[in-house]
C-alpha cells in the first residue's frame, strides 16, 4: 500500500518551538499560535480523537489573539460546521461571526472535492476541454465518489488558500484514519501516474503510430477490454488524452504544496486521546512525518481525566465508600461521590499509563494535555474552554 | 440455500471500538462447531493487535476460539494481493497478469485510480462469503471490521459505482452480484456508537444514507457505556445544589479522608452527572430511529482477550448472534 520510497530535498530538522526546550517537555500552543512565521498548522490523528475540535479551537484562539485565520477541513462528516454555527459550507471560506479580536479574524470552510475539482478543470482547460472532460463518465466517477480523490483536492485547496494571502494563518482539519497522510503522498502519486508507462500506454492510441502498439501492449489492452468492457477502456483513454495537458500543472501545483508542508512555515500537531489504539496511531503519524521530512510541533492528547480530588487515593475511597453506604442519606450520597471518585482514578492512572509508554518512545516530542469535559462541545464558547486548556491558561501536562 | 453466508458488516465513527466489537461479535457467532471469519480491510492490523498476535498476512488464519468451542479466522484483507488473486482466479491471466504488473497497471489499479481499492477489499469478502466447502459454505458466518461511518454507505456501494462506469463485462457481472450480496437478507450492517453527540449524529446520518442506499442496517451497538453510579436522589441533589460541601466534608472526616477533597468530589459527581443525563438524552434519539439497539458497558481495565469473551456473551445475550 505504500508507494515508492519518497526522498525529501535537503533533510531538515524538525524546528524545536514553544516552551518545552529542547527535547519534548510541553507543547507551548500560544508560542506556536504567536509565531507569525507560522502560516499553516495541519491536524493529523486517528478517527474521533477530536481533530476536528481541536483545528477549531486553534483557529478561534489565534483568531482571538490577533490573526487572520483560515480552518480547512476535509472531513465528509459536518461536524466543523456544527461546532462553529454555520450552517452553509460551500467551498469557499465563510466568516464566522463573533470570533476574532484585535484585527483577528475567523473563516471556515469544508471542503467540496467534486467542486474544487471541477474549478481546476475549468481554471486550467480550454472551454471546450473543460466540458469534455467534466462529461467524461470516468472523470465523473473519479471526481465524485471515489476515496482518495479528497487527498488531492485538499493539497489543492490549501495551496489556493495560501496562494490567496488573505490569511497569515491557515488550520487544515485532516481525514480520519490512516489515508490521512495520503495527502502527502498526493504529488508523488501524480508524478508516477503522469511518467507511469501505464498512462503512456493510454496515451498511445492517441498519439503514437501504430507500431507503438507492441505484443504486451496487445496484451495488456486486450485483458482489460476481457475484464472491463472495451467501452471503459476508451472512456479512460479519452479522459487521459483530455486531461494531459492538466497534468502537469497539476503536480507541479501539488509539488509546491508539498515543499510547502515541509518549509519552516508550516507545523503539524499529532492528536490523539490516551486510548491504546489511538496512541499507536499517534506514534504511526510521528514517525512517518519524521520520515518525510515535515515539521512536527507536537502531540495534543485530548480527553484526559485528571482527579479533581487528588488527595484521594482510589483504594481509600473504595473502602470508605464501602463503610459509608450503610449510613444516613448524605452518607450515601457521598458514598457514591466516592464511587465516582474511585472509577475515575482508574480511569486516570490507565490513562497515564498509556501516555507514559508513548513519551517513553518518543522523548523528544513536545506534548500537551487537554481535561475532559463532561459535556460536548458544539458552540465558540465550548471551543473557547478547549481553547484555553490548549493554551497557557491551563497547568496541562 | 442462499447464495453467500450471513455478512455482519461492522461499522461506527473513529474511536468508537468497532475493531473490538467486530472481534467480539465473531466470536459470539463462533458456537460450537461453527467457523467465522473477520475481516480487516483498513490496513491497520488492528485485529493482530487486539488478539496479540503477529501482524496477519494475506491468509485466513486461526486467531481464537469462539464462544462456546467454534472457531475464529482472520483476515487482513491487501487490495493488491487481491487483485493478483482476482486475475489468477476468474481469468487465468497468468501471463497478461504478469504484463498488467509490468506495465504499472497493478499499482495504478491499487493506489492512483481511487476506488478501485474499495471495489477489490469488498470483492475479497464477497468471495470469502459465497466460498463453498462441500454441501455448505466455508464459513458460517463473515464479520467485516469495516470502514468508518463517514465513508461506509460509499464503501459498500462502491460497486453501484462500477456497474455505472463498466456496462458490460465480467467486472460489471462482479459487481452486480456484489451488490446484490451487500442487500441480501443475509447482510447486516451494525453501528457502533457512544453515548455522545457527533457518533450518535454520525449513527443517525449513516441509518439514513444506508437505507436510502438499500443497505440493511442491523443493530445500532452502543460502546463504552458508563454505568449508572449515581441514584435519582443524589442526581437531584447535585443538580439542585442541596448536596452542601460542609455535609461532604463531615461525612469524609467521619472515614478519615481528607475533608479538603469535598470540592473535588462534588465537581467530579456533577461533571458524572451532566454525563448521564447526555447518555440518557443521546440513547433517546437513537431509541426514534426503530433499530434494534445493543449495549456494551466500559470495561474497567480495558480490553485483552478475556474481556472479548464478555463482550461476545453480551452481544449474544442481546440478540445479535
């Protein structure tokens, strides 16, 4: 599943920020988010540890520290839309009203793949190109329903809103799962199609002379015409013939966007929330951007349950608790407080546990807590309280 | 007899634990006598992990017994591997085979051509479970730990997707029968969820979109549910603010504990409070929607191979093997 090996011009280091020193300690959200060479933060981490929250909640306390924020996300579900109140997600950055101070400002969008698609085409094609190839039944497979096309698009996107110098900070909300980092496979994979022989061989109808048209060849149409229907084959080719002069400009588009991920501008955060599962996962994402060069700021662990009574140990509680449900009715009731208390210690202790073993790995890896709340979060206000616990106005980890 | 054998299809937002139910739900069905497969098909080896064996290789293999003697497979389902399979198998393209991966065919149907993937992860299932083993099939039963809500309807109709693009072929026939497959009455497709806002909204659009598709949802597995610790009246109480911190206090003084805490304890029994009246507000919309619904408690020291004997006798005690 991996594509060829990717080697990153000019290896670099990954630039050691915020307030942790040298070598992990805890991540420094509010240096990160004052530090105006910083111009792209992407969220990346496993399903449901809260990303999309937590870009939200970036976005809105930089935008309420003075900066023109731009939150991107490319997740199908609208789940940023519901945190932030607006109701039309329509490609493009909506303002979000009520958020932002000092000459800050906050803008939203979800990205529309099938759009921003479309626009490409239509931006970089003749007219009449332009409706072949949006007419084309494989382009409109490709554009619409496919998985993967999301990827492409989202580099797409991110390179117009950067290009568009309307924003001096721009969140990208990333897809859940693994396929998330696809997208910085994006150019790569468009490179090895536009050189790939396959699509030479597609090409080849179209353009060659008749010799081209070796015994594999022979072979290899003739396979897929067996597997497929020949009719496919042509909508393929005919969409490949169309497109090709698309191609380069789009992997040159997504190369500057990947050199971009790279740069000095740019800081990825890992999230994850102390689950084993979702631990590894962080790990998985650590070592990968390690790997492709991209500058790592930290790891934001989110639904941490930390003991509002402390100075109760689980075992004591349990046993107190145990003596205290025989009594009168506020006994009782305290009895289950205890109860609460003791599950909740667990809970805790399991959880830190889990973080322990991941700073044990990854030492160098500046990392931030963020408590529990008990209730959802689903307005500015919510994202606010995350805000703050992200920030400096909380102890975290 | 039926054309596949049952198909649980697990599904449920990030986070959630369907990896685990999936595991737990297989080993429900797996009474004696009985063989189940699971299917991963996200590349995760999330099944390895959660079974603590090495990770799975293109091959069924045994990784527990089931809940009452039967046996478990598993299966990481690789879509390239598959497609290699595929080609072997229905076409004898031994030599176009070798030629299509010579000409980076293989690696563009895989990873460049999107969707393609989807087309070949579930048509590895769809063989699994219409394999036959004499007079029956292979297997009494296929759990697919499947993609997320958020890309499970586009998923598992992938091959509606096909059938419009290839209009003729033995492609086409495959995926016609795939899909027929996907809305047999032998098909079910379970929801995992928590008790919380975005999963259950994510639950409640995946019903709709997968009934709109045709796709037979099954039960709605609600995960991770924290029990009911606190009686009505200390609810009340704390909700009312009538439970006073001098009375927590004296009555922590009374055990020896640290009367300082009862601050924290309060906070810690609203904050749990406020939890269960957003469980029991959650589990009411889920309760609208008409599908079955099961419950999964948190288990207190997390999940190894004794605690998915649990979870399997749970599921089972809730109908669902």
């Amino acid at each position: 599943m991996t594509g060829p090996a990717h080697t990153s011009p000019g290896g670099r280091h990954g630039h050691a920020r915020g307030g942790g020193g040298p070598g992990g300690g805890r991540l420094d959200v509010d240096a990160l988010l004052a530090d105006r060479d910083v111009q792209i933060i992407v969220c990346c981490g496993s399903g449901g540890v809260g990303k999309t929250t937590t870009s939200a909640a970036l976005g809105l306390r930089a935008a309420e520290q003075g900066r023109r924020v731009c939150v991107l996300t490319i997740d199908p579900a609208r789940r940023l839309a519901q945190s932030l109140g607006l109701t039309e997600l329509d490609n493009v950055p909506r303002r979000v009203e009520g958020a932002g101070a000092d000459g800050g400002s906050l803008d939203a969008m979800m990205l529309d793949m099938k759009r921003t698609f479309d626009e490409v085409v239509e931006a970089h094609a003749s007219p009449e190109k332009a409706a072949q190839i949006l007419s084309n039944p494989f382009y409109v497979a490709l554009s619409s329903s496919f998985a993967g096309t999301q990827e492409y698009m989202a580099m797409e996107k991110l390179g117009q809103l950067h290009g568009e110098a309307t924003w001096d900070l721009i969140v990208v909300d990333t897809p859940p799962s693994r396929s998330a980092l696809d997208f910085l496979d994006a150019p790569e994979r468009l490179s090895s199609l536009l050189d790939g022989r396959f699509v030479r061989l597609m090409l080849a109808p179209a353009k060659g002379p008749a010799k081209l048209f070796s015994a594999g060849l022979g072979v290899v149409t003739g396979a897929l015409n067996r597997l497929l229907g020949a009719q496919v084959l042509t909508d393929v080719q005919t969409f490949v013939a169309a497109f090709d002069t698309l191609f380069g400009g789009f992997r040159q588009r997504a190369e500057n966007t990947f050199a971009l991920l790279q740069a000095s501008q740019t800081a990825f955060l890992v999230v994850a929330t102390p689950e084993p599962a979702a631990m590894r996962e962080a790990a998985y994402f650590v070592e990968r951007l390690a790997g492709e060069g991209m500058p790592l700021a930290g790891l934001v662990v989110n639904r941490m349950h930390t003991g509002a009574a402390d100075g109760i140990g689980a075992d004591e509680a349990g046993a107190a608790a145990h003596k205290l449900a025989g009594g009168n009715e506020s006994e009782r009731q305290v009895a289950e407080l205890l109860t609460v208390h003791v599950e909740r210690q667990r809970i805790a202790s399991r959880e830190a546990r889990v973080t322990k073993r991941f700073t044990a790995a990854h030492p160098s890896v500046p990392t931030v807590h963020v408590a529990a709340l008990a209730g959802d979060v689903h307005d500015l206000d919510g994202l606010r309280s995350i805000g703050s616990l992200l920030g400096a106005d909380d102890s975290g980890a | 007899m039926a054309l596949s054998t049952q198909l649980h299809v697990v599904t449920g937002k990030g986070g959630t634990g369907k990896t685990t139910v999936a595991a737990a739900l297989a080993m429900a069905l797996a009474a004696e006598s009985r063989r189940v497969l699971l299917c991963e098909v996200e590349g995760r080896q999330g099944i390895a992990q959660l079974f603590d064996v090495p990770p799975l290789p293109y091959a069924e293999r045994k990784v527990a017994v089931g809940l009452g003697g039967g046996e478990v497979f598993a299966l990481a389902v690789d879509a390239e591997a598959a497609l290699l399979e595929y080609l072997a198998m229905y076409y004898r393209l031994g030599r176009a085979g070798k030629a299509l991966d010579r000409f980076g065919v293989i690696d563009f149907a895989t990873t460049i051509a999107p969707g393609v993937r989807d087309v070949l992860l579930t048509g590895k299932v769809y063989e699994a479970a219409r394999r036959r083993d004499g007079d029956r099939f292979a297997y009494d039963a296929v759990v697919l730990d499947a993609p997320p809500t958020g890309r499970i309807t586009r998923f598992l109709n992938v091959n509606a997707e096909v059938a419009g693009l290839a209009k003729v072929g033995p492609v086409r026939k495959q995926a016609d029968s795939i899909m027929s497959m996907m809305r047999a009455p032998t098909t079910r497709v379970h929801i995992v969820t928590l008790l919380e806002e975005m999963p259950v909204q994510e639950t409640l659009d995946a019903i709709v979109a997968l009934r709109a598709s045709g796709l037979p949802v099954g039960h709605v597995i609600v995960n991770l549910e924290r029990a009911h610790v606190l009686s009505a009246s200390t609810q009340k109480a704390l909700a009312n603010g009538e439970l006073a911190a001098e009375s927590v206090a004296a009555a922590l003084r009374s055990v020896s504990l640290d009367a300082e805490a009862s601050a924290g304890l309060l906070d810690e029994g609203r904050s749990r409070h406020e939890r269960q009246v957003l469980q029991d507000s959650q589990r009411a919309l889920l309760r609208e929607t008409g599908v079955r619904l099961a419950t999964l408690p948190a288990l207190r020291d997390g999940v190894d191979l004794g605690a998915l004997y649990e979870l399997a006798q749970l599921l089972r005690d809730e109908g669902l093997a």
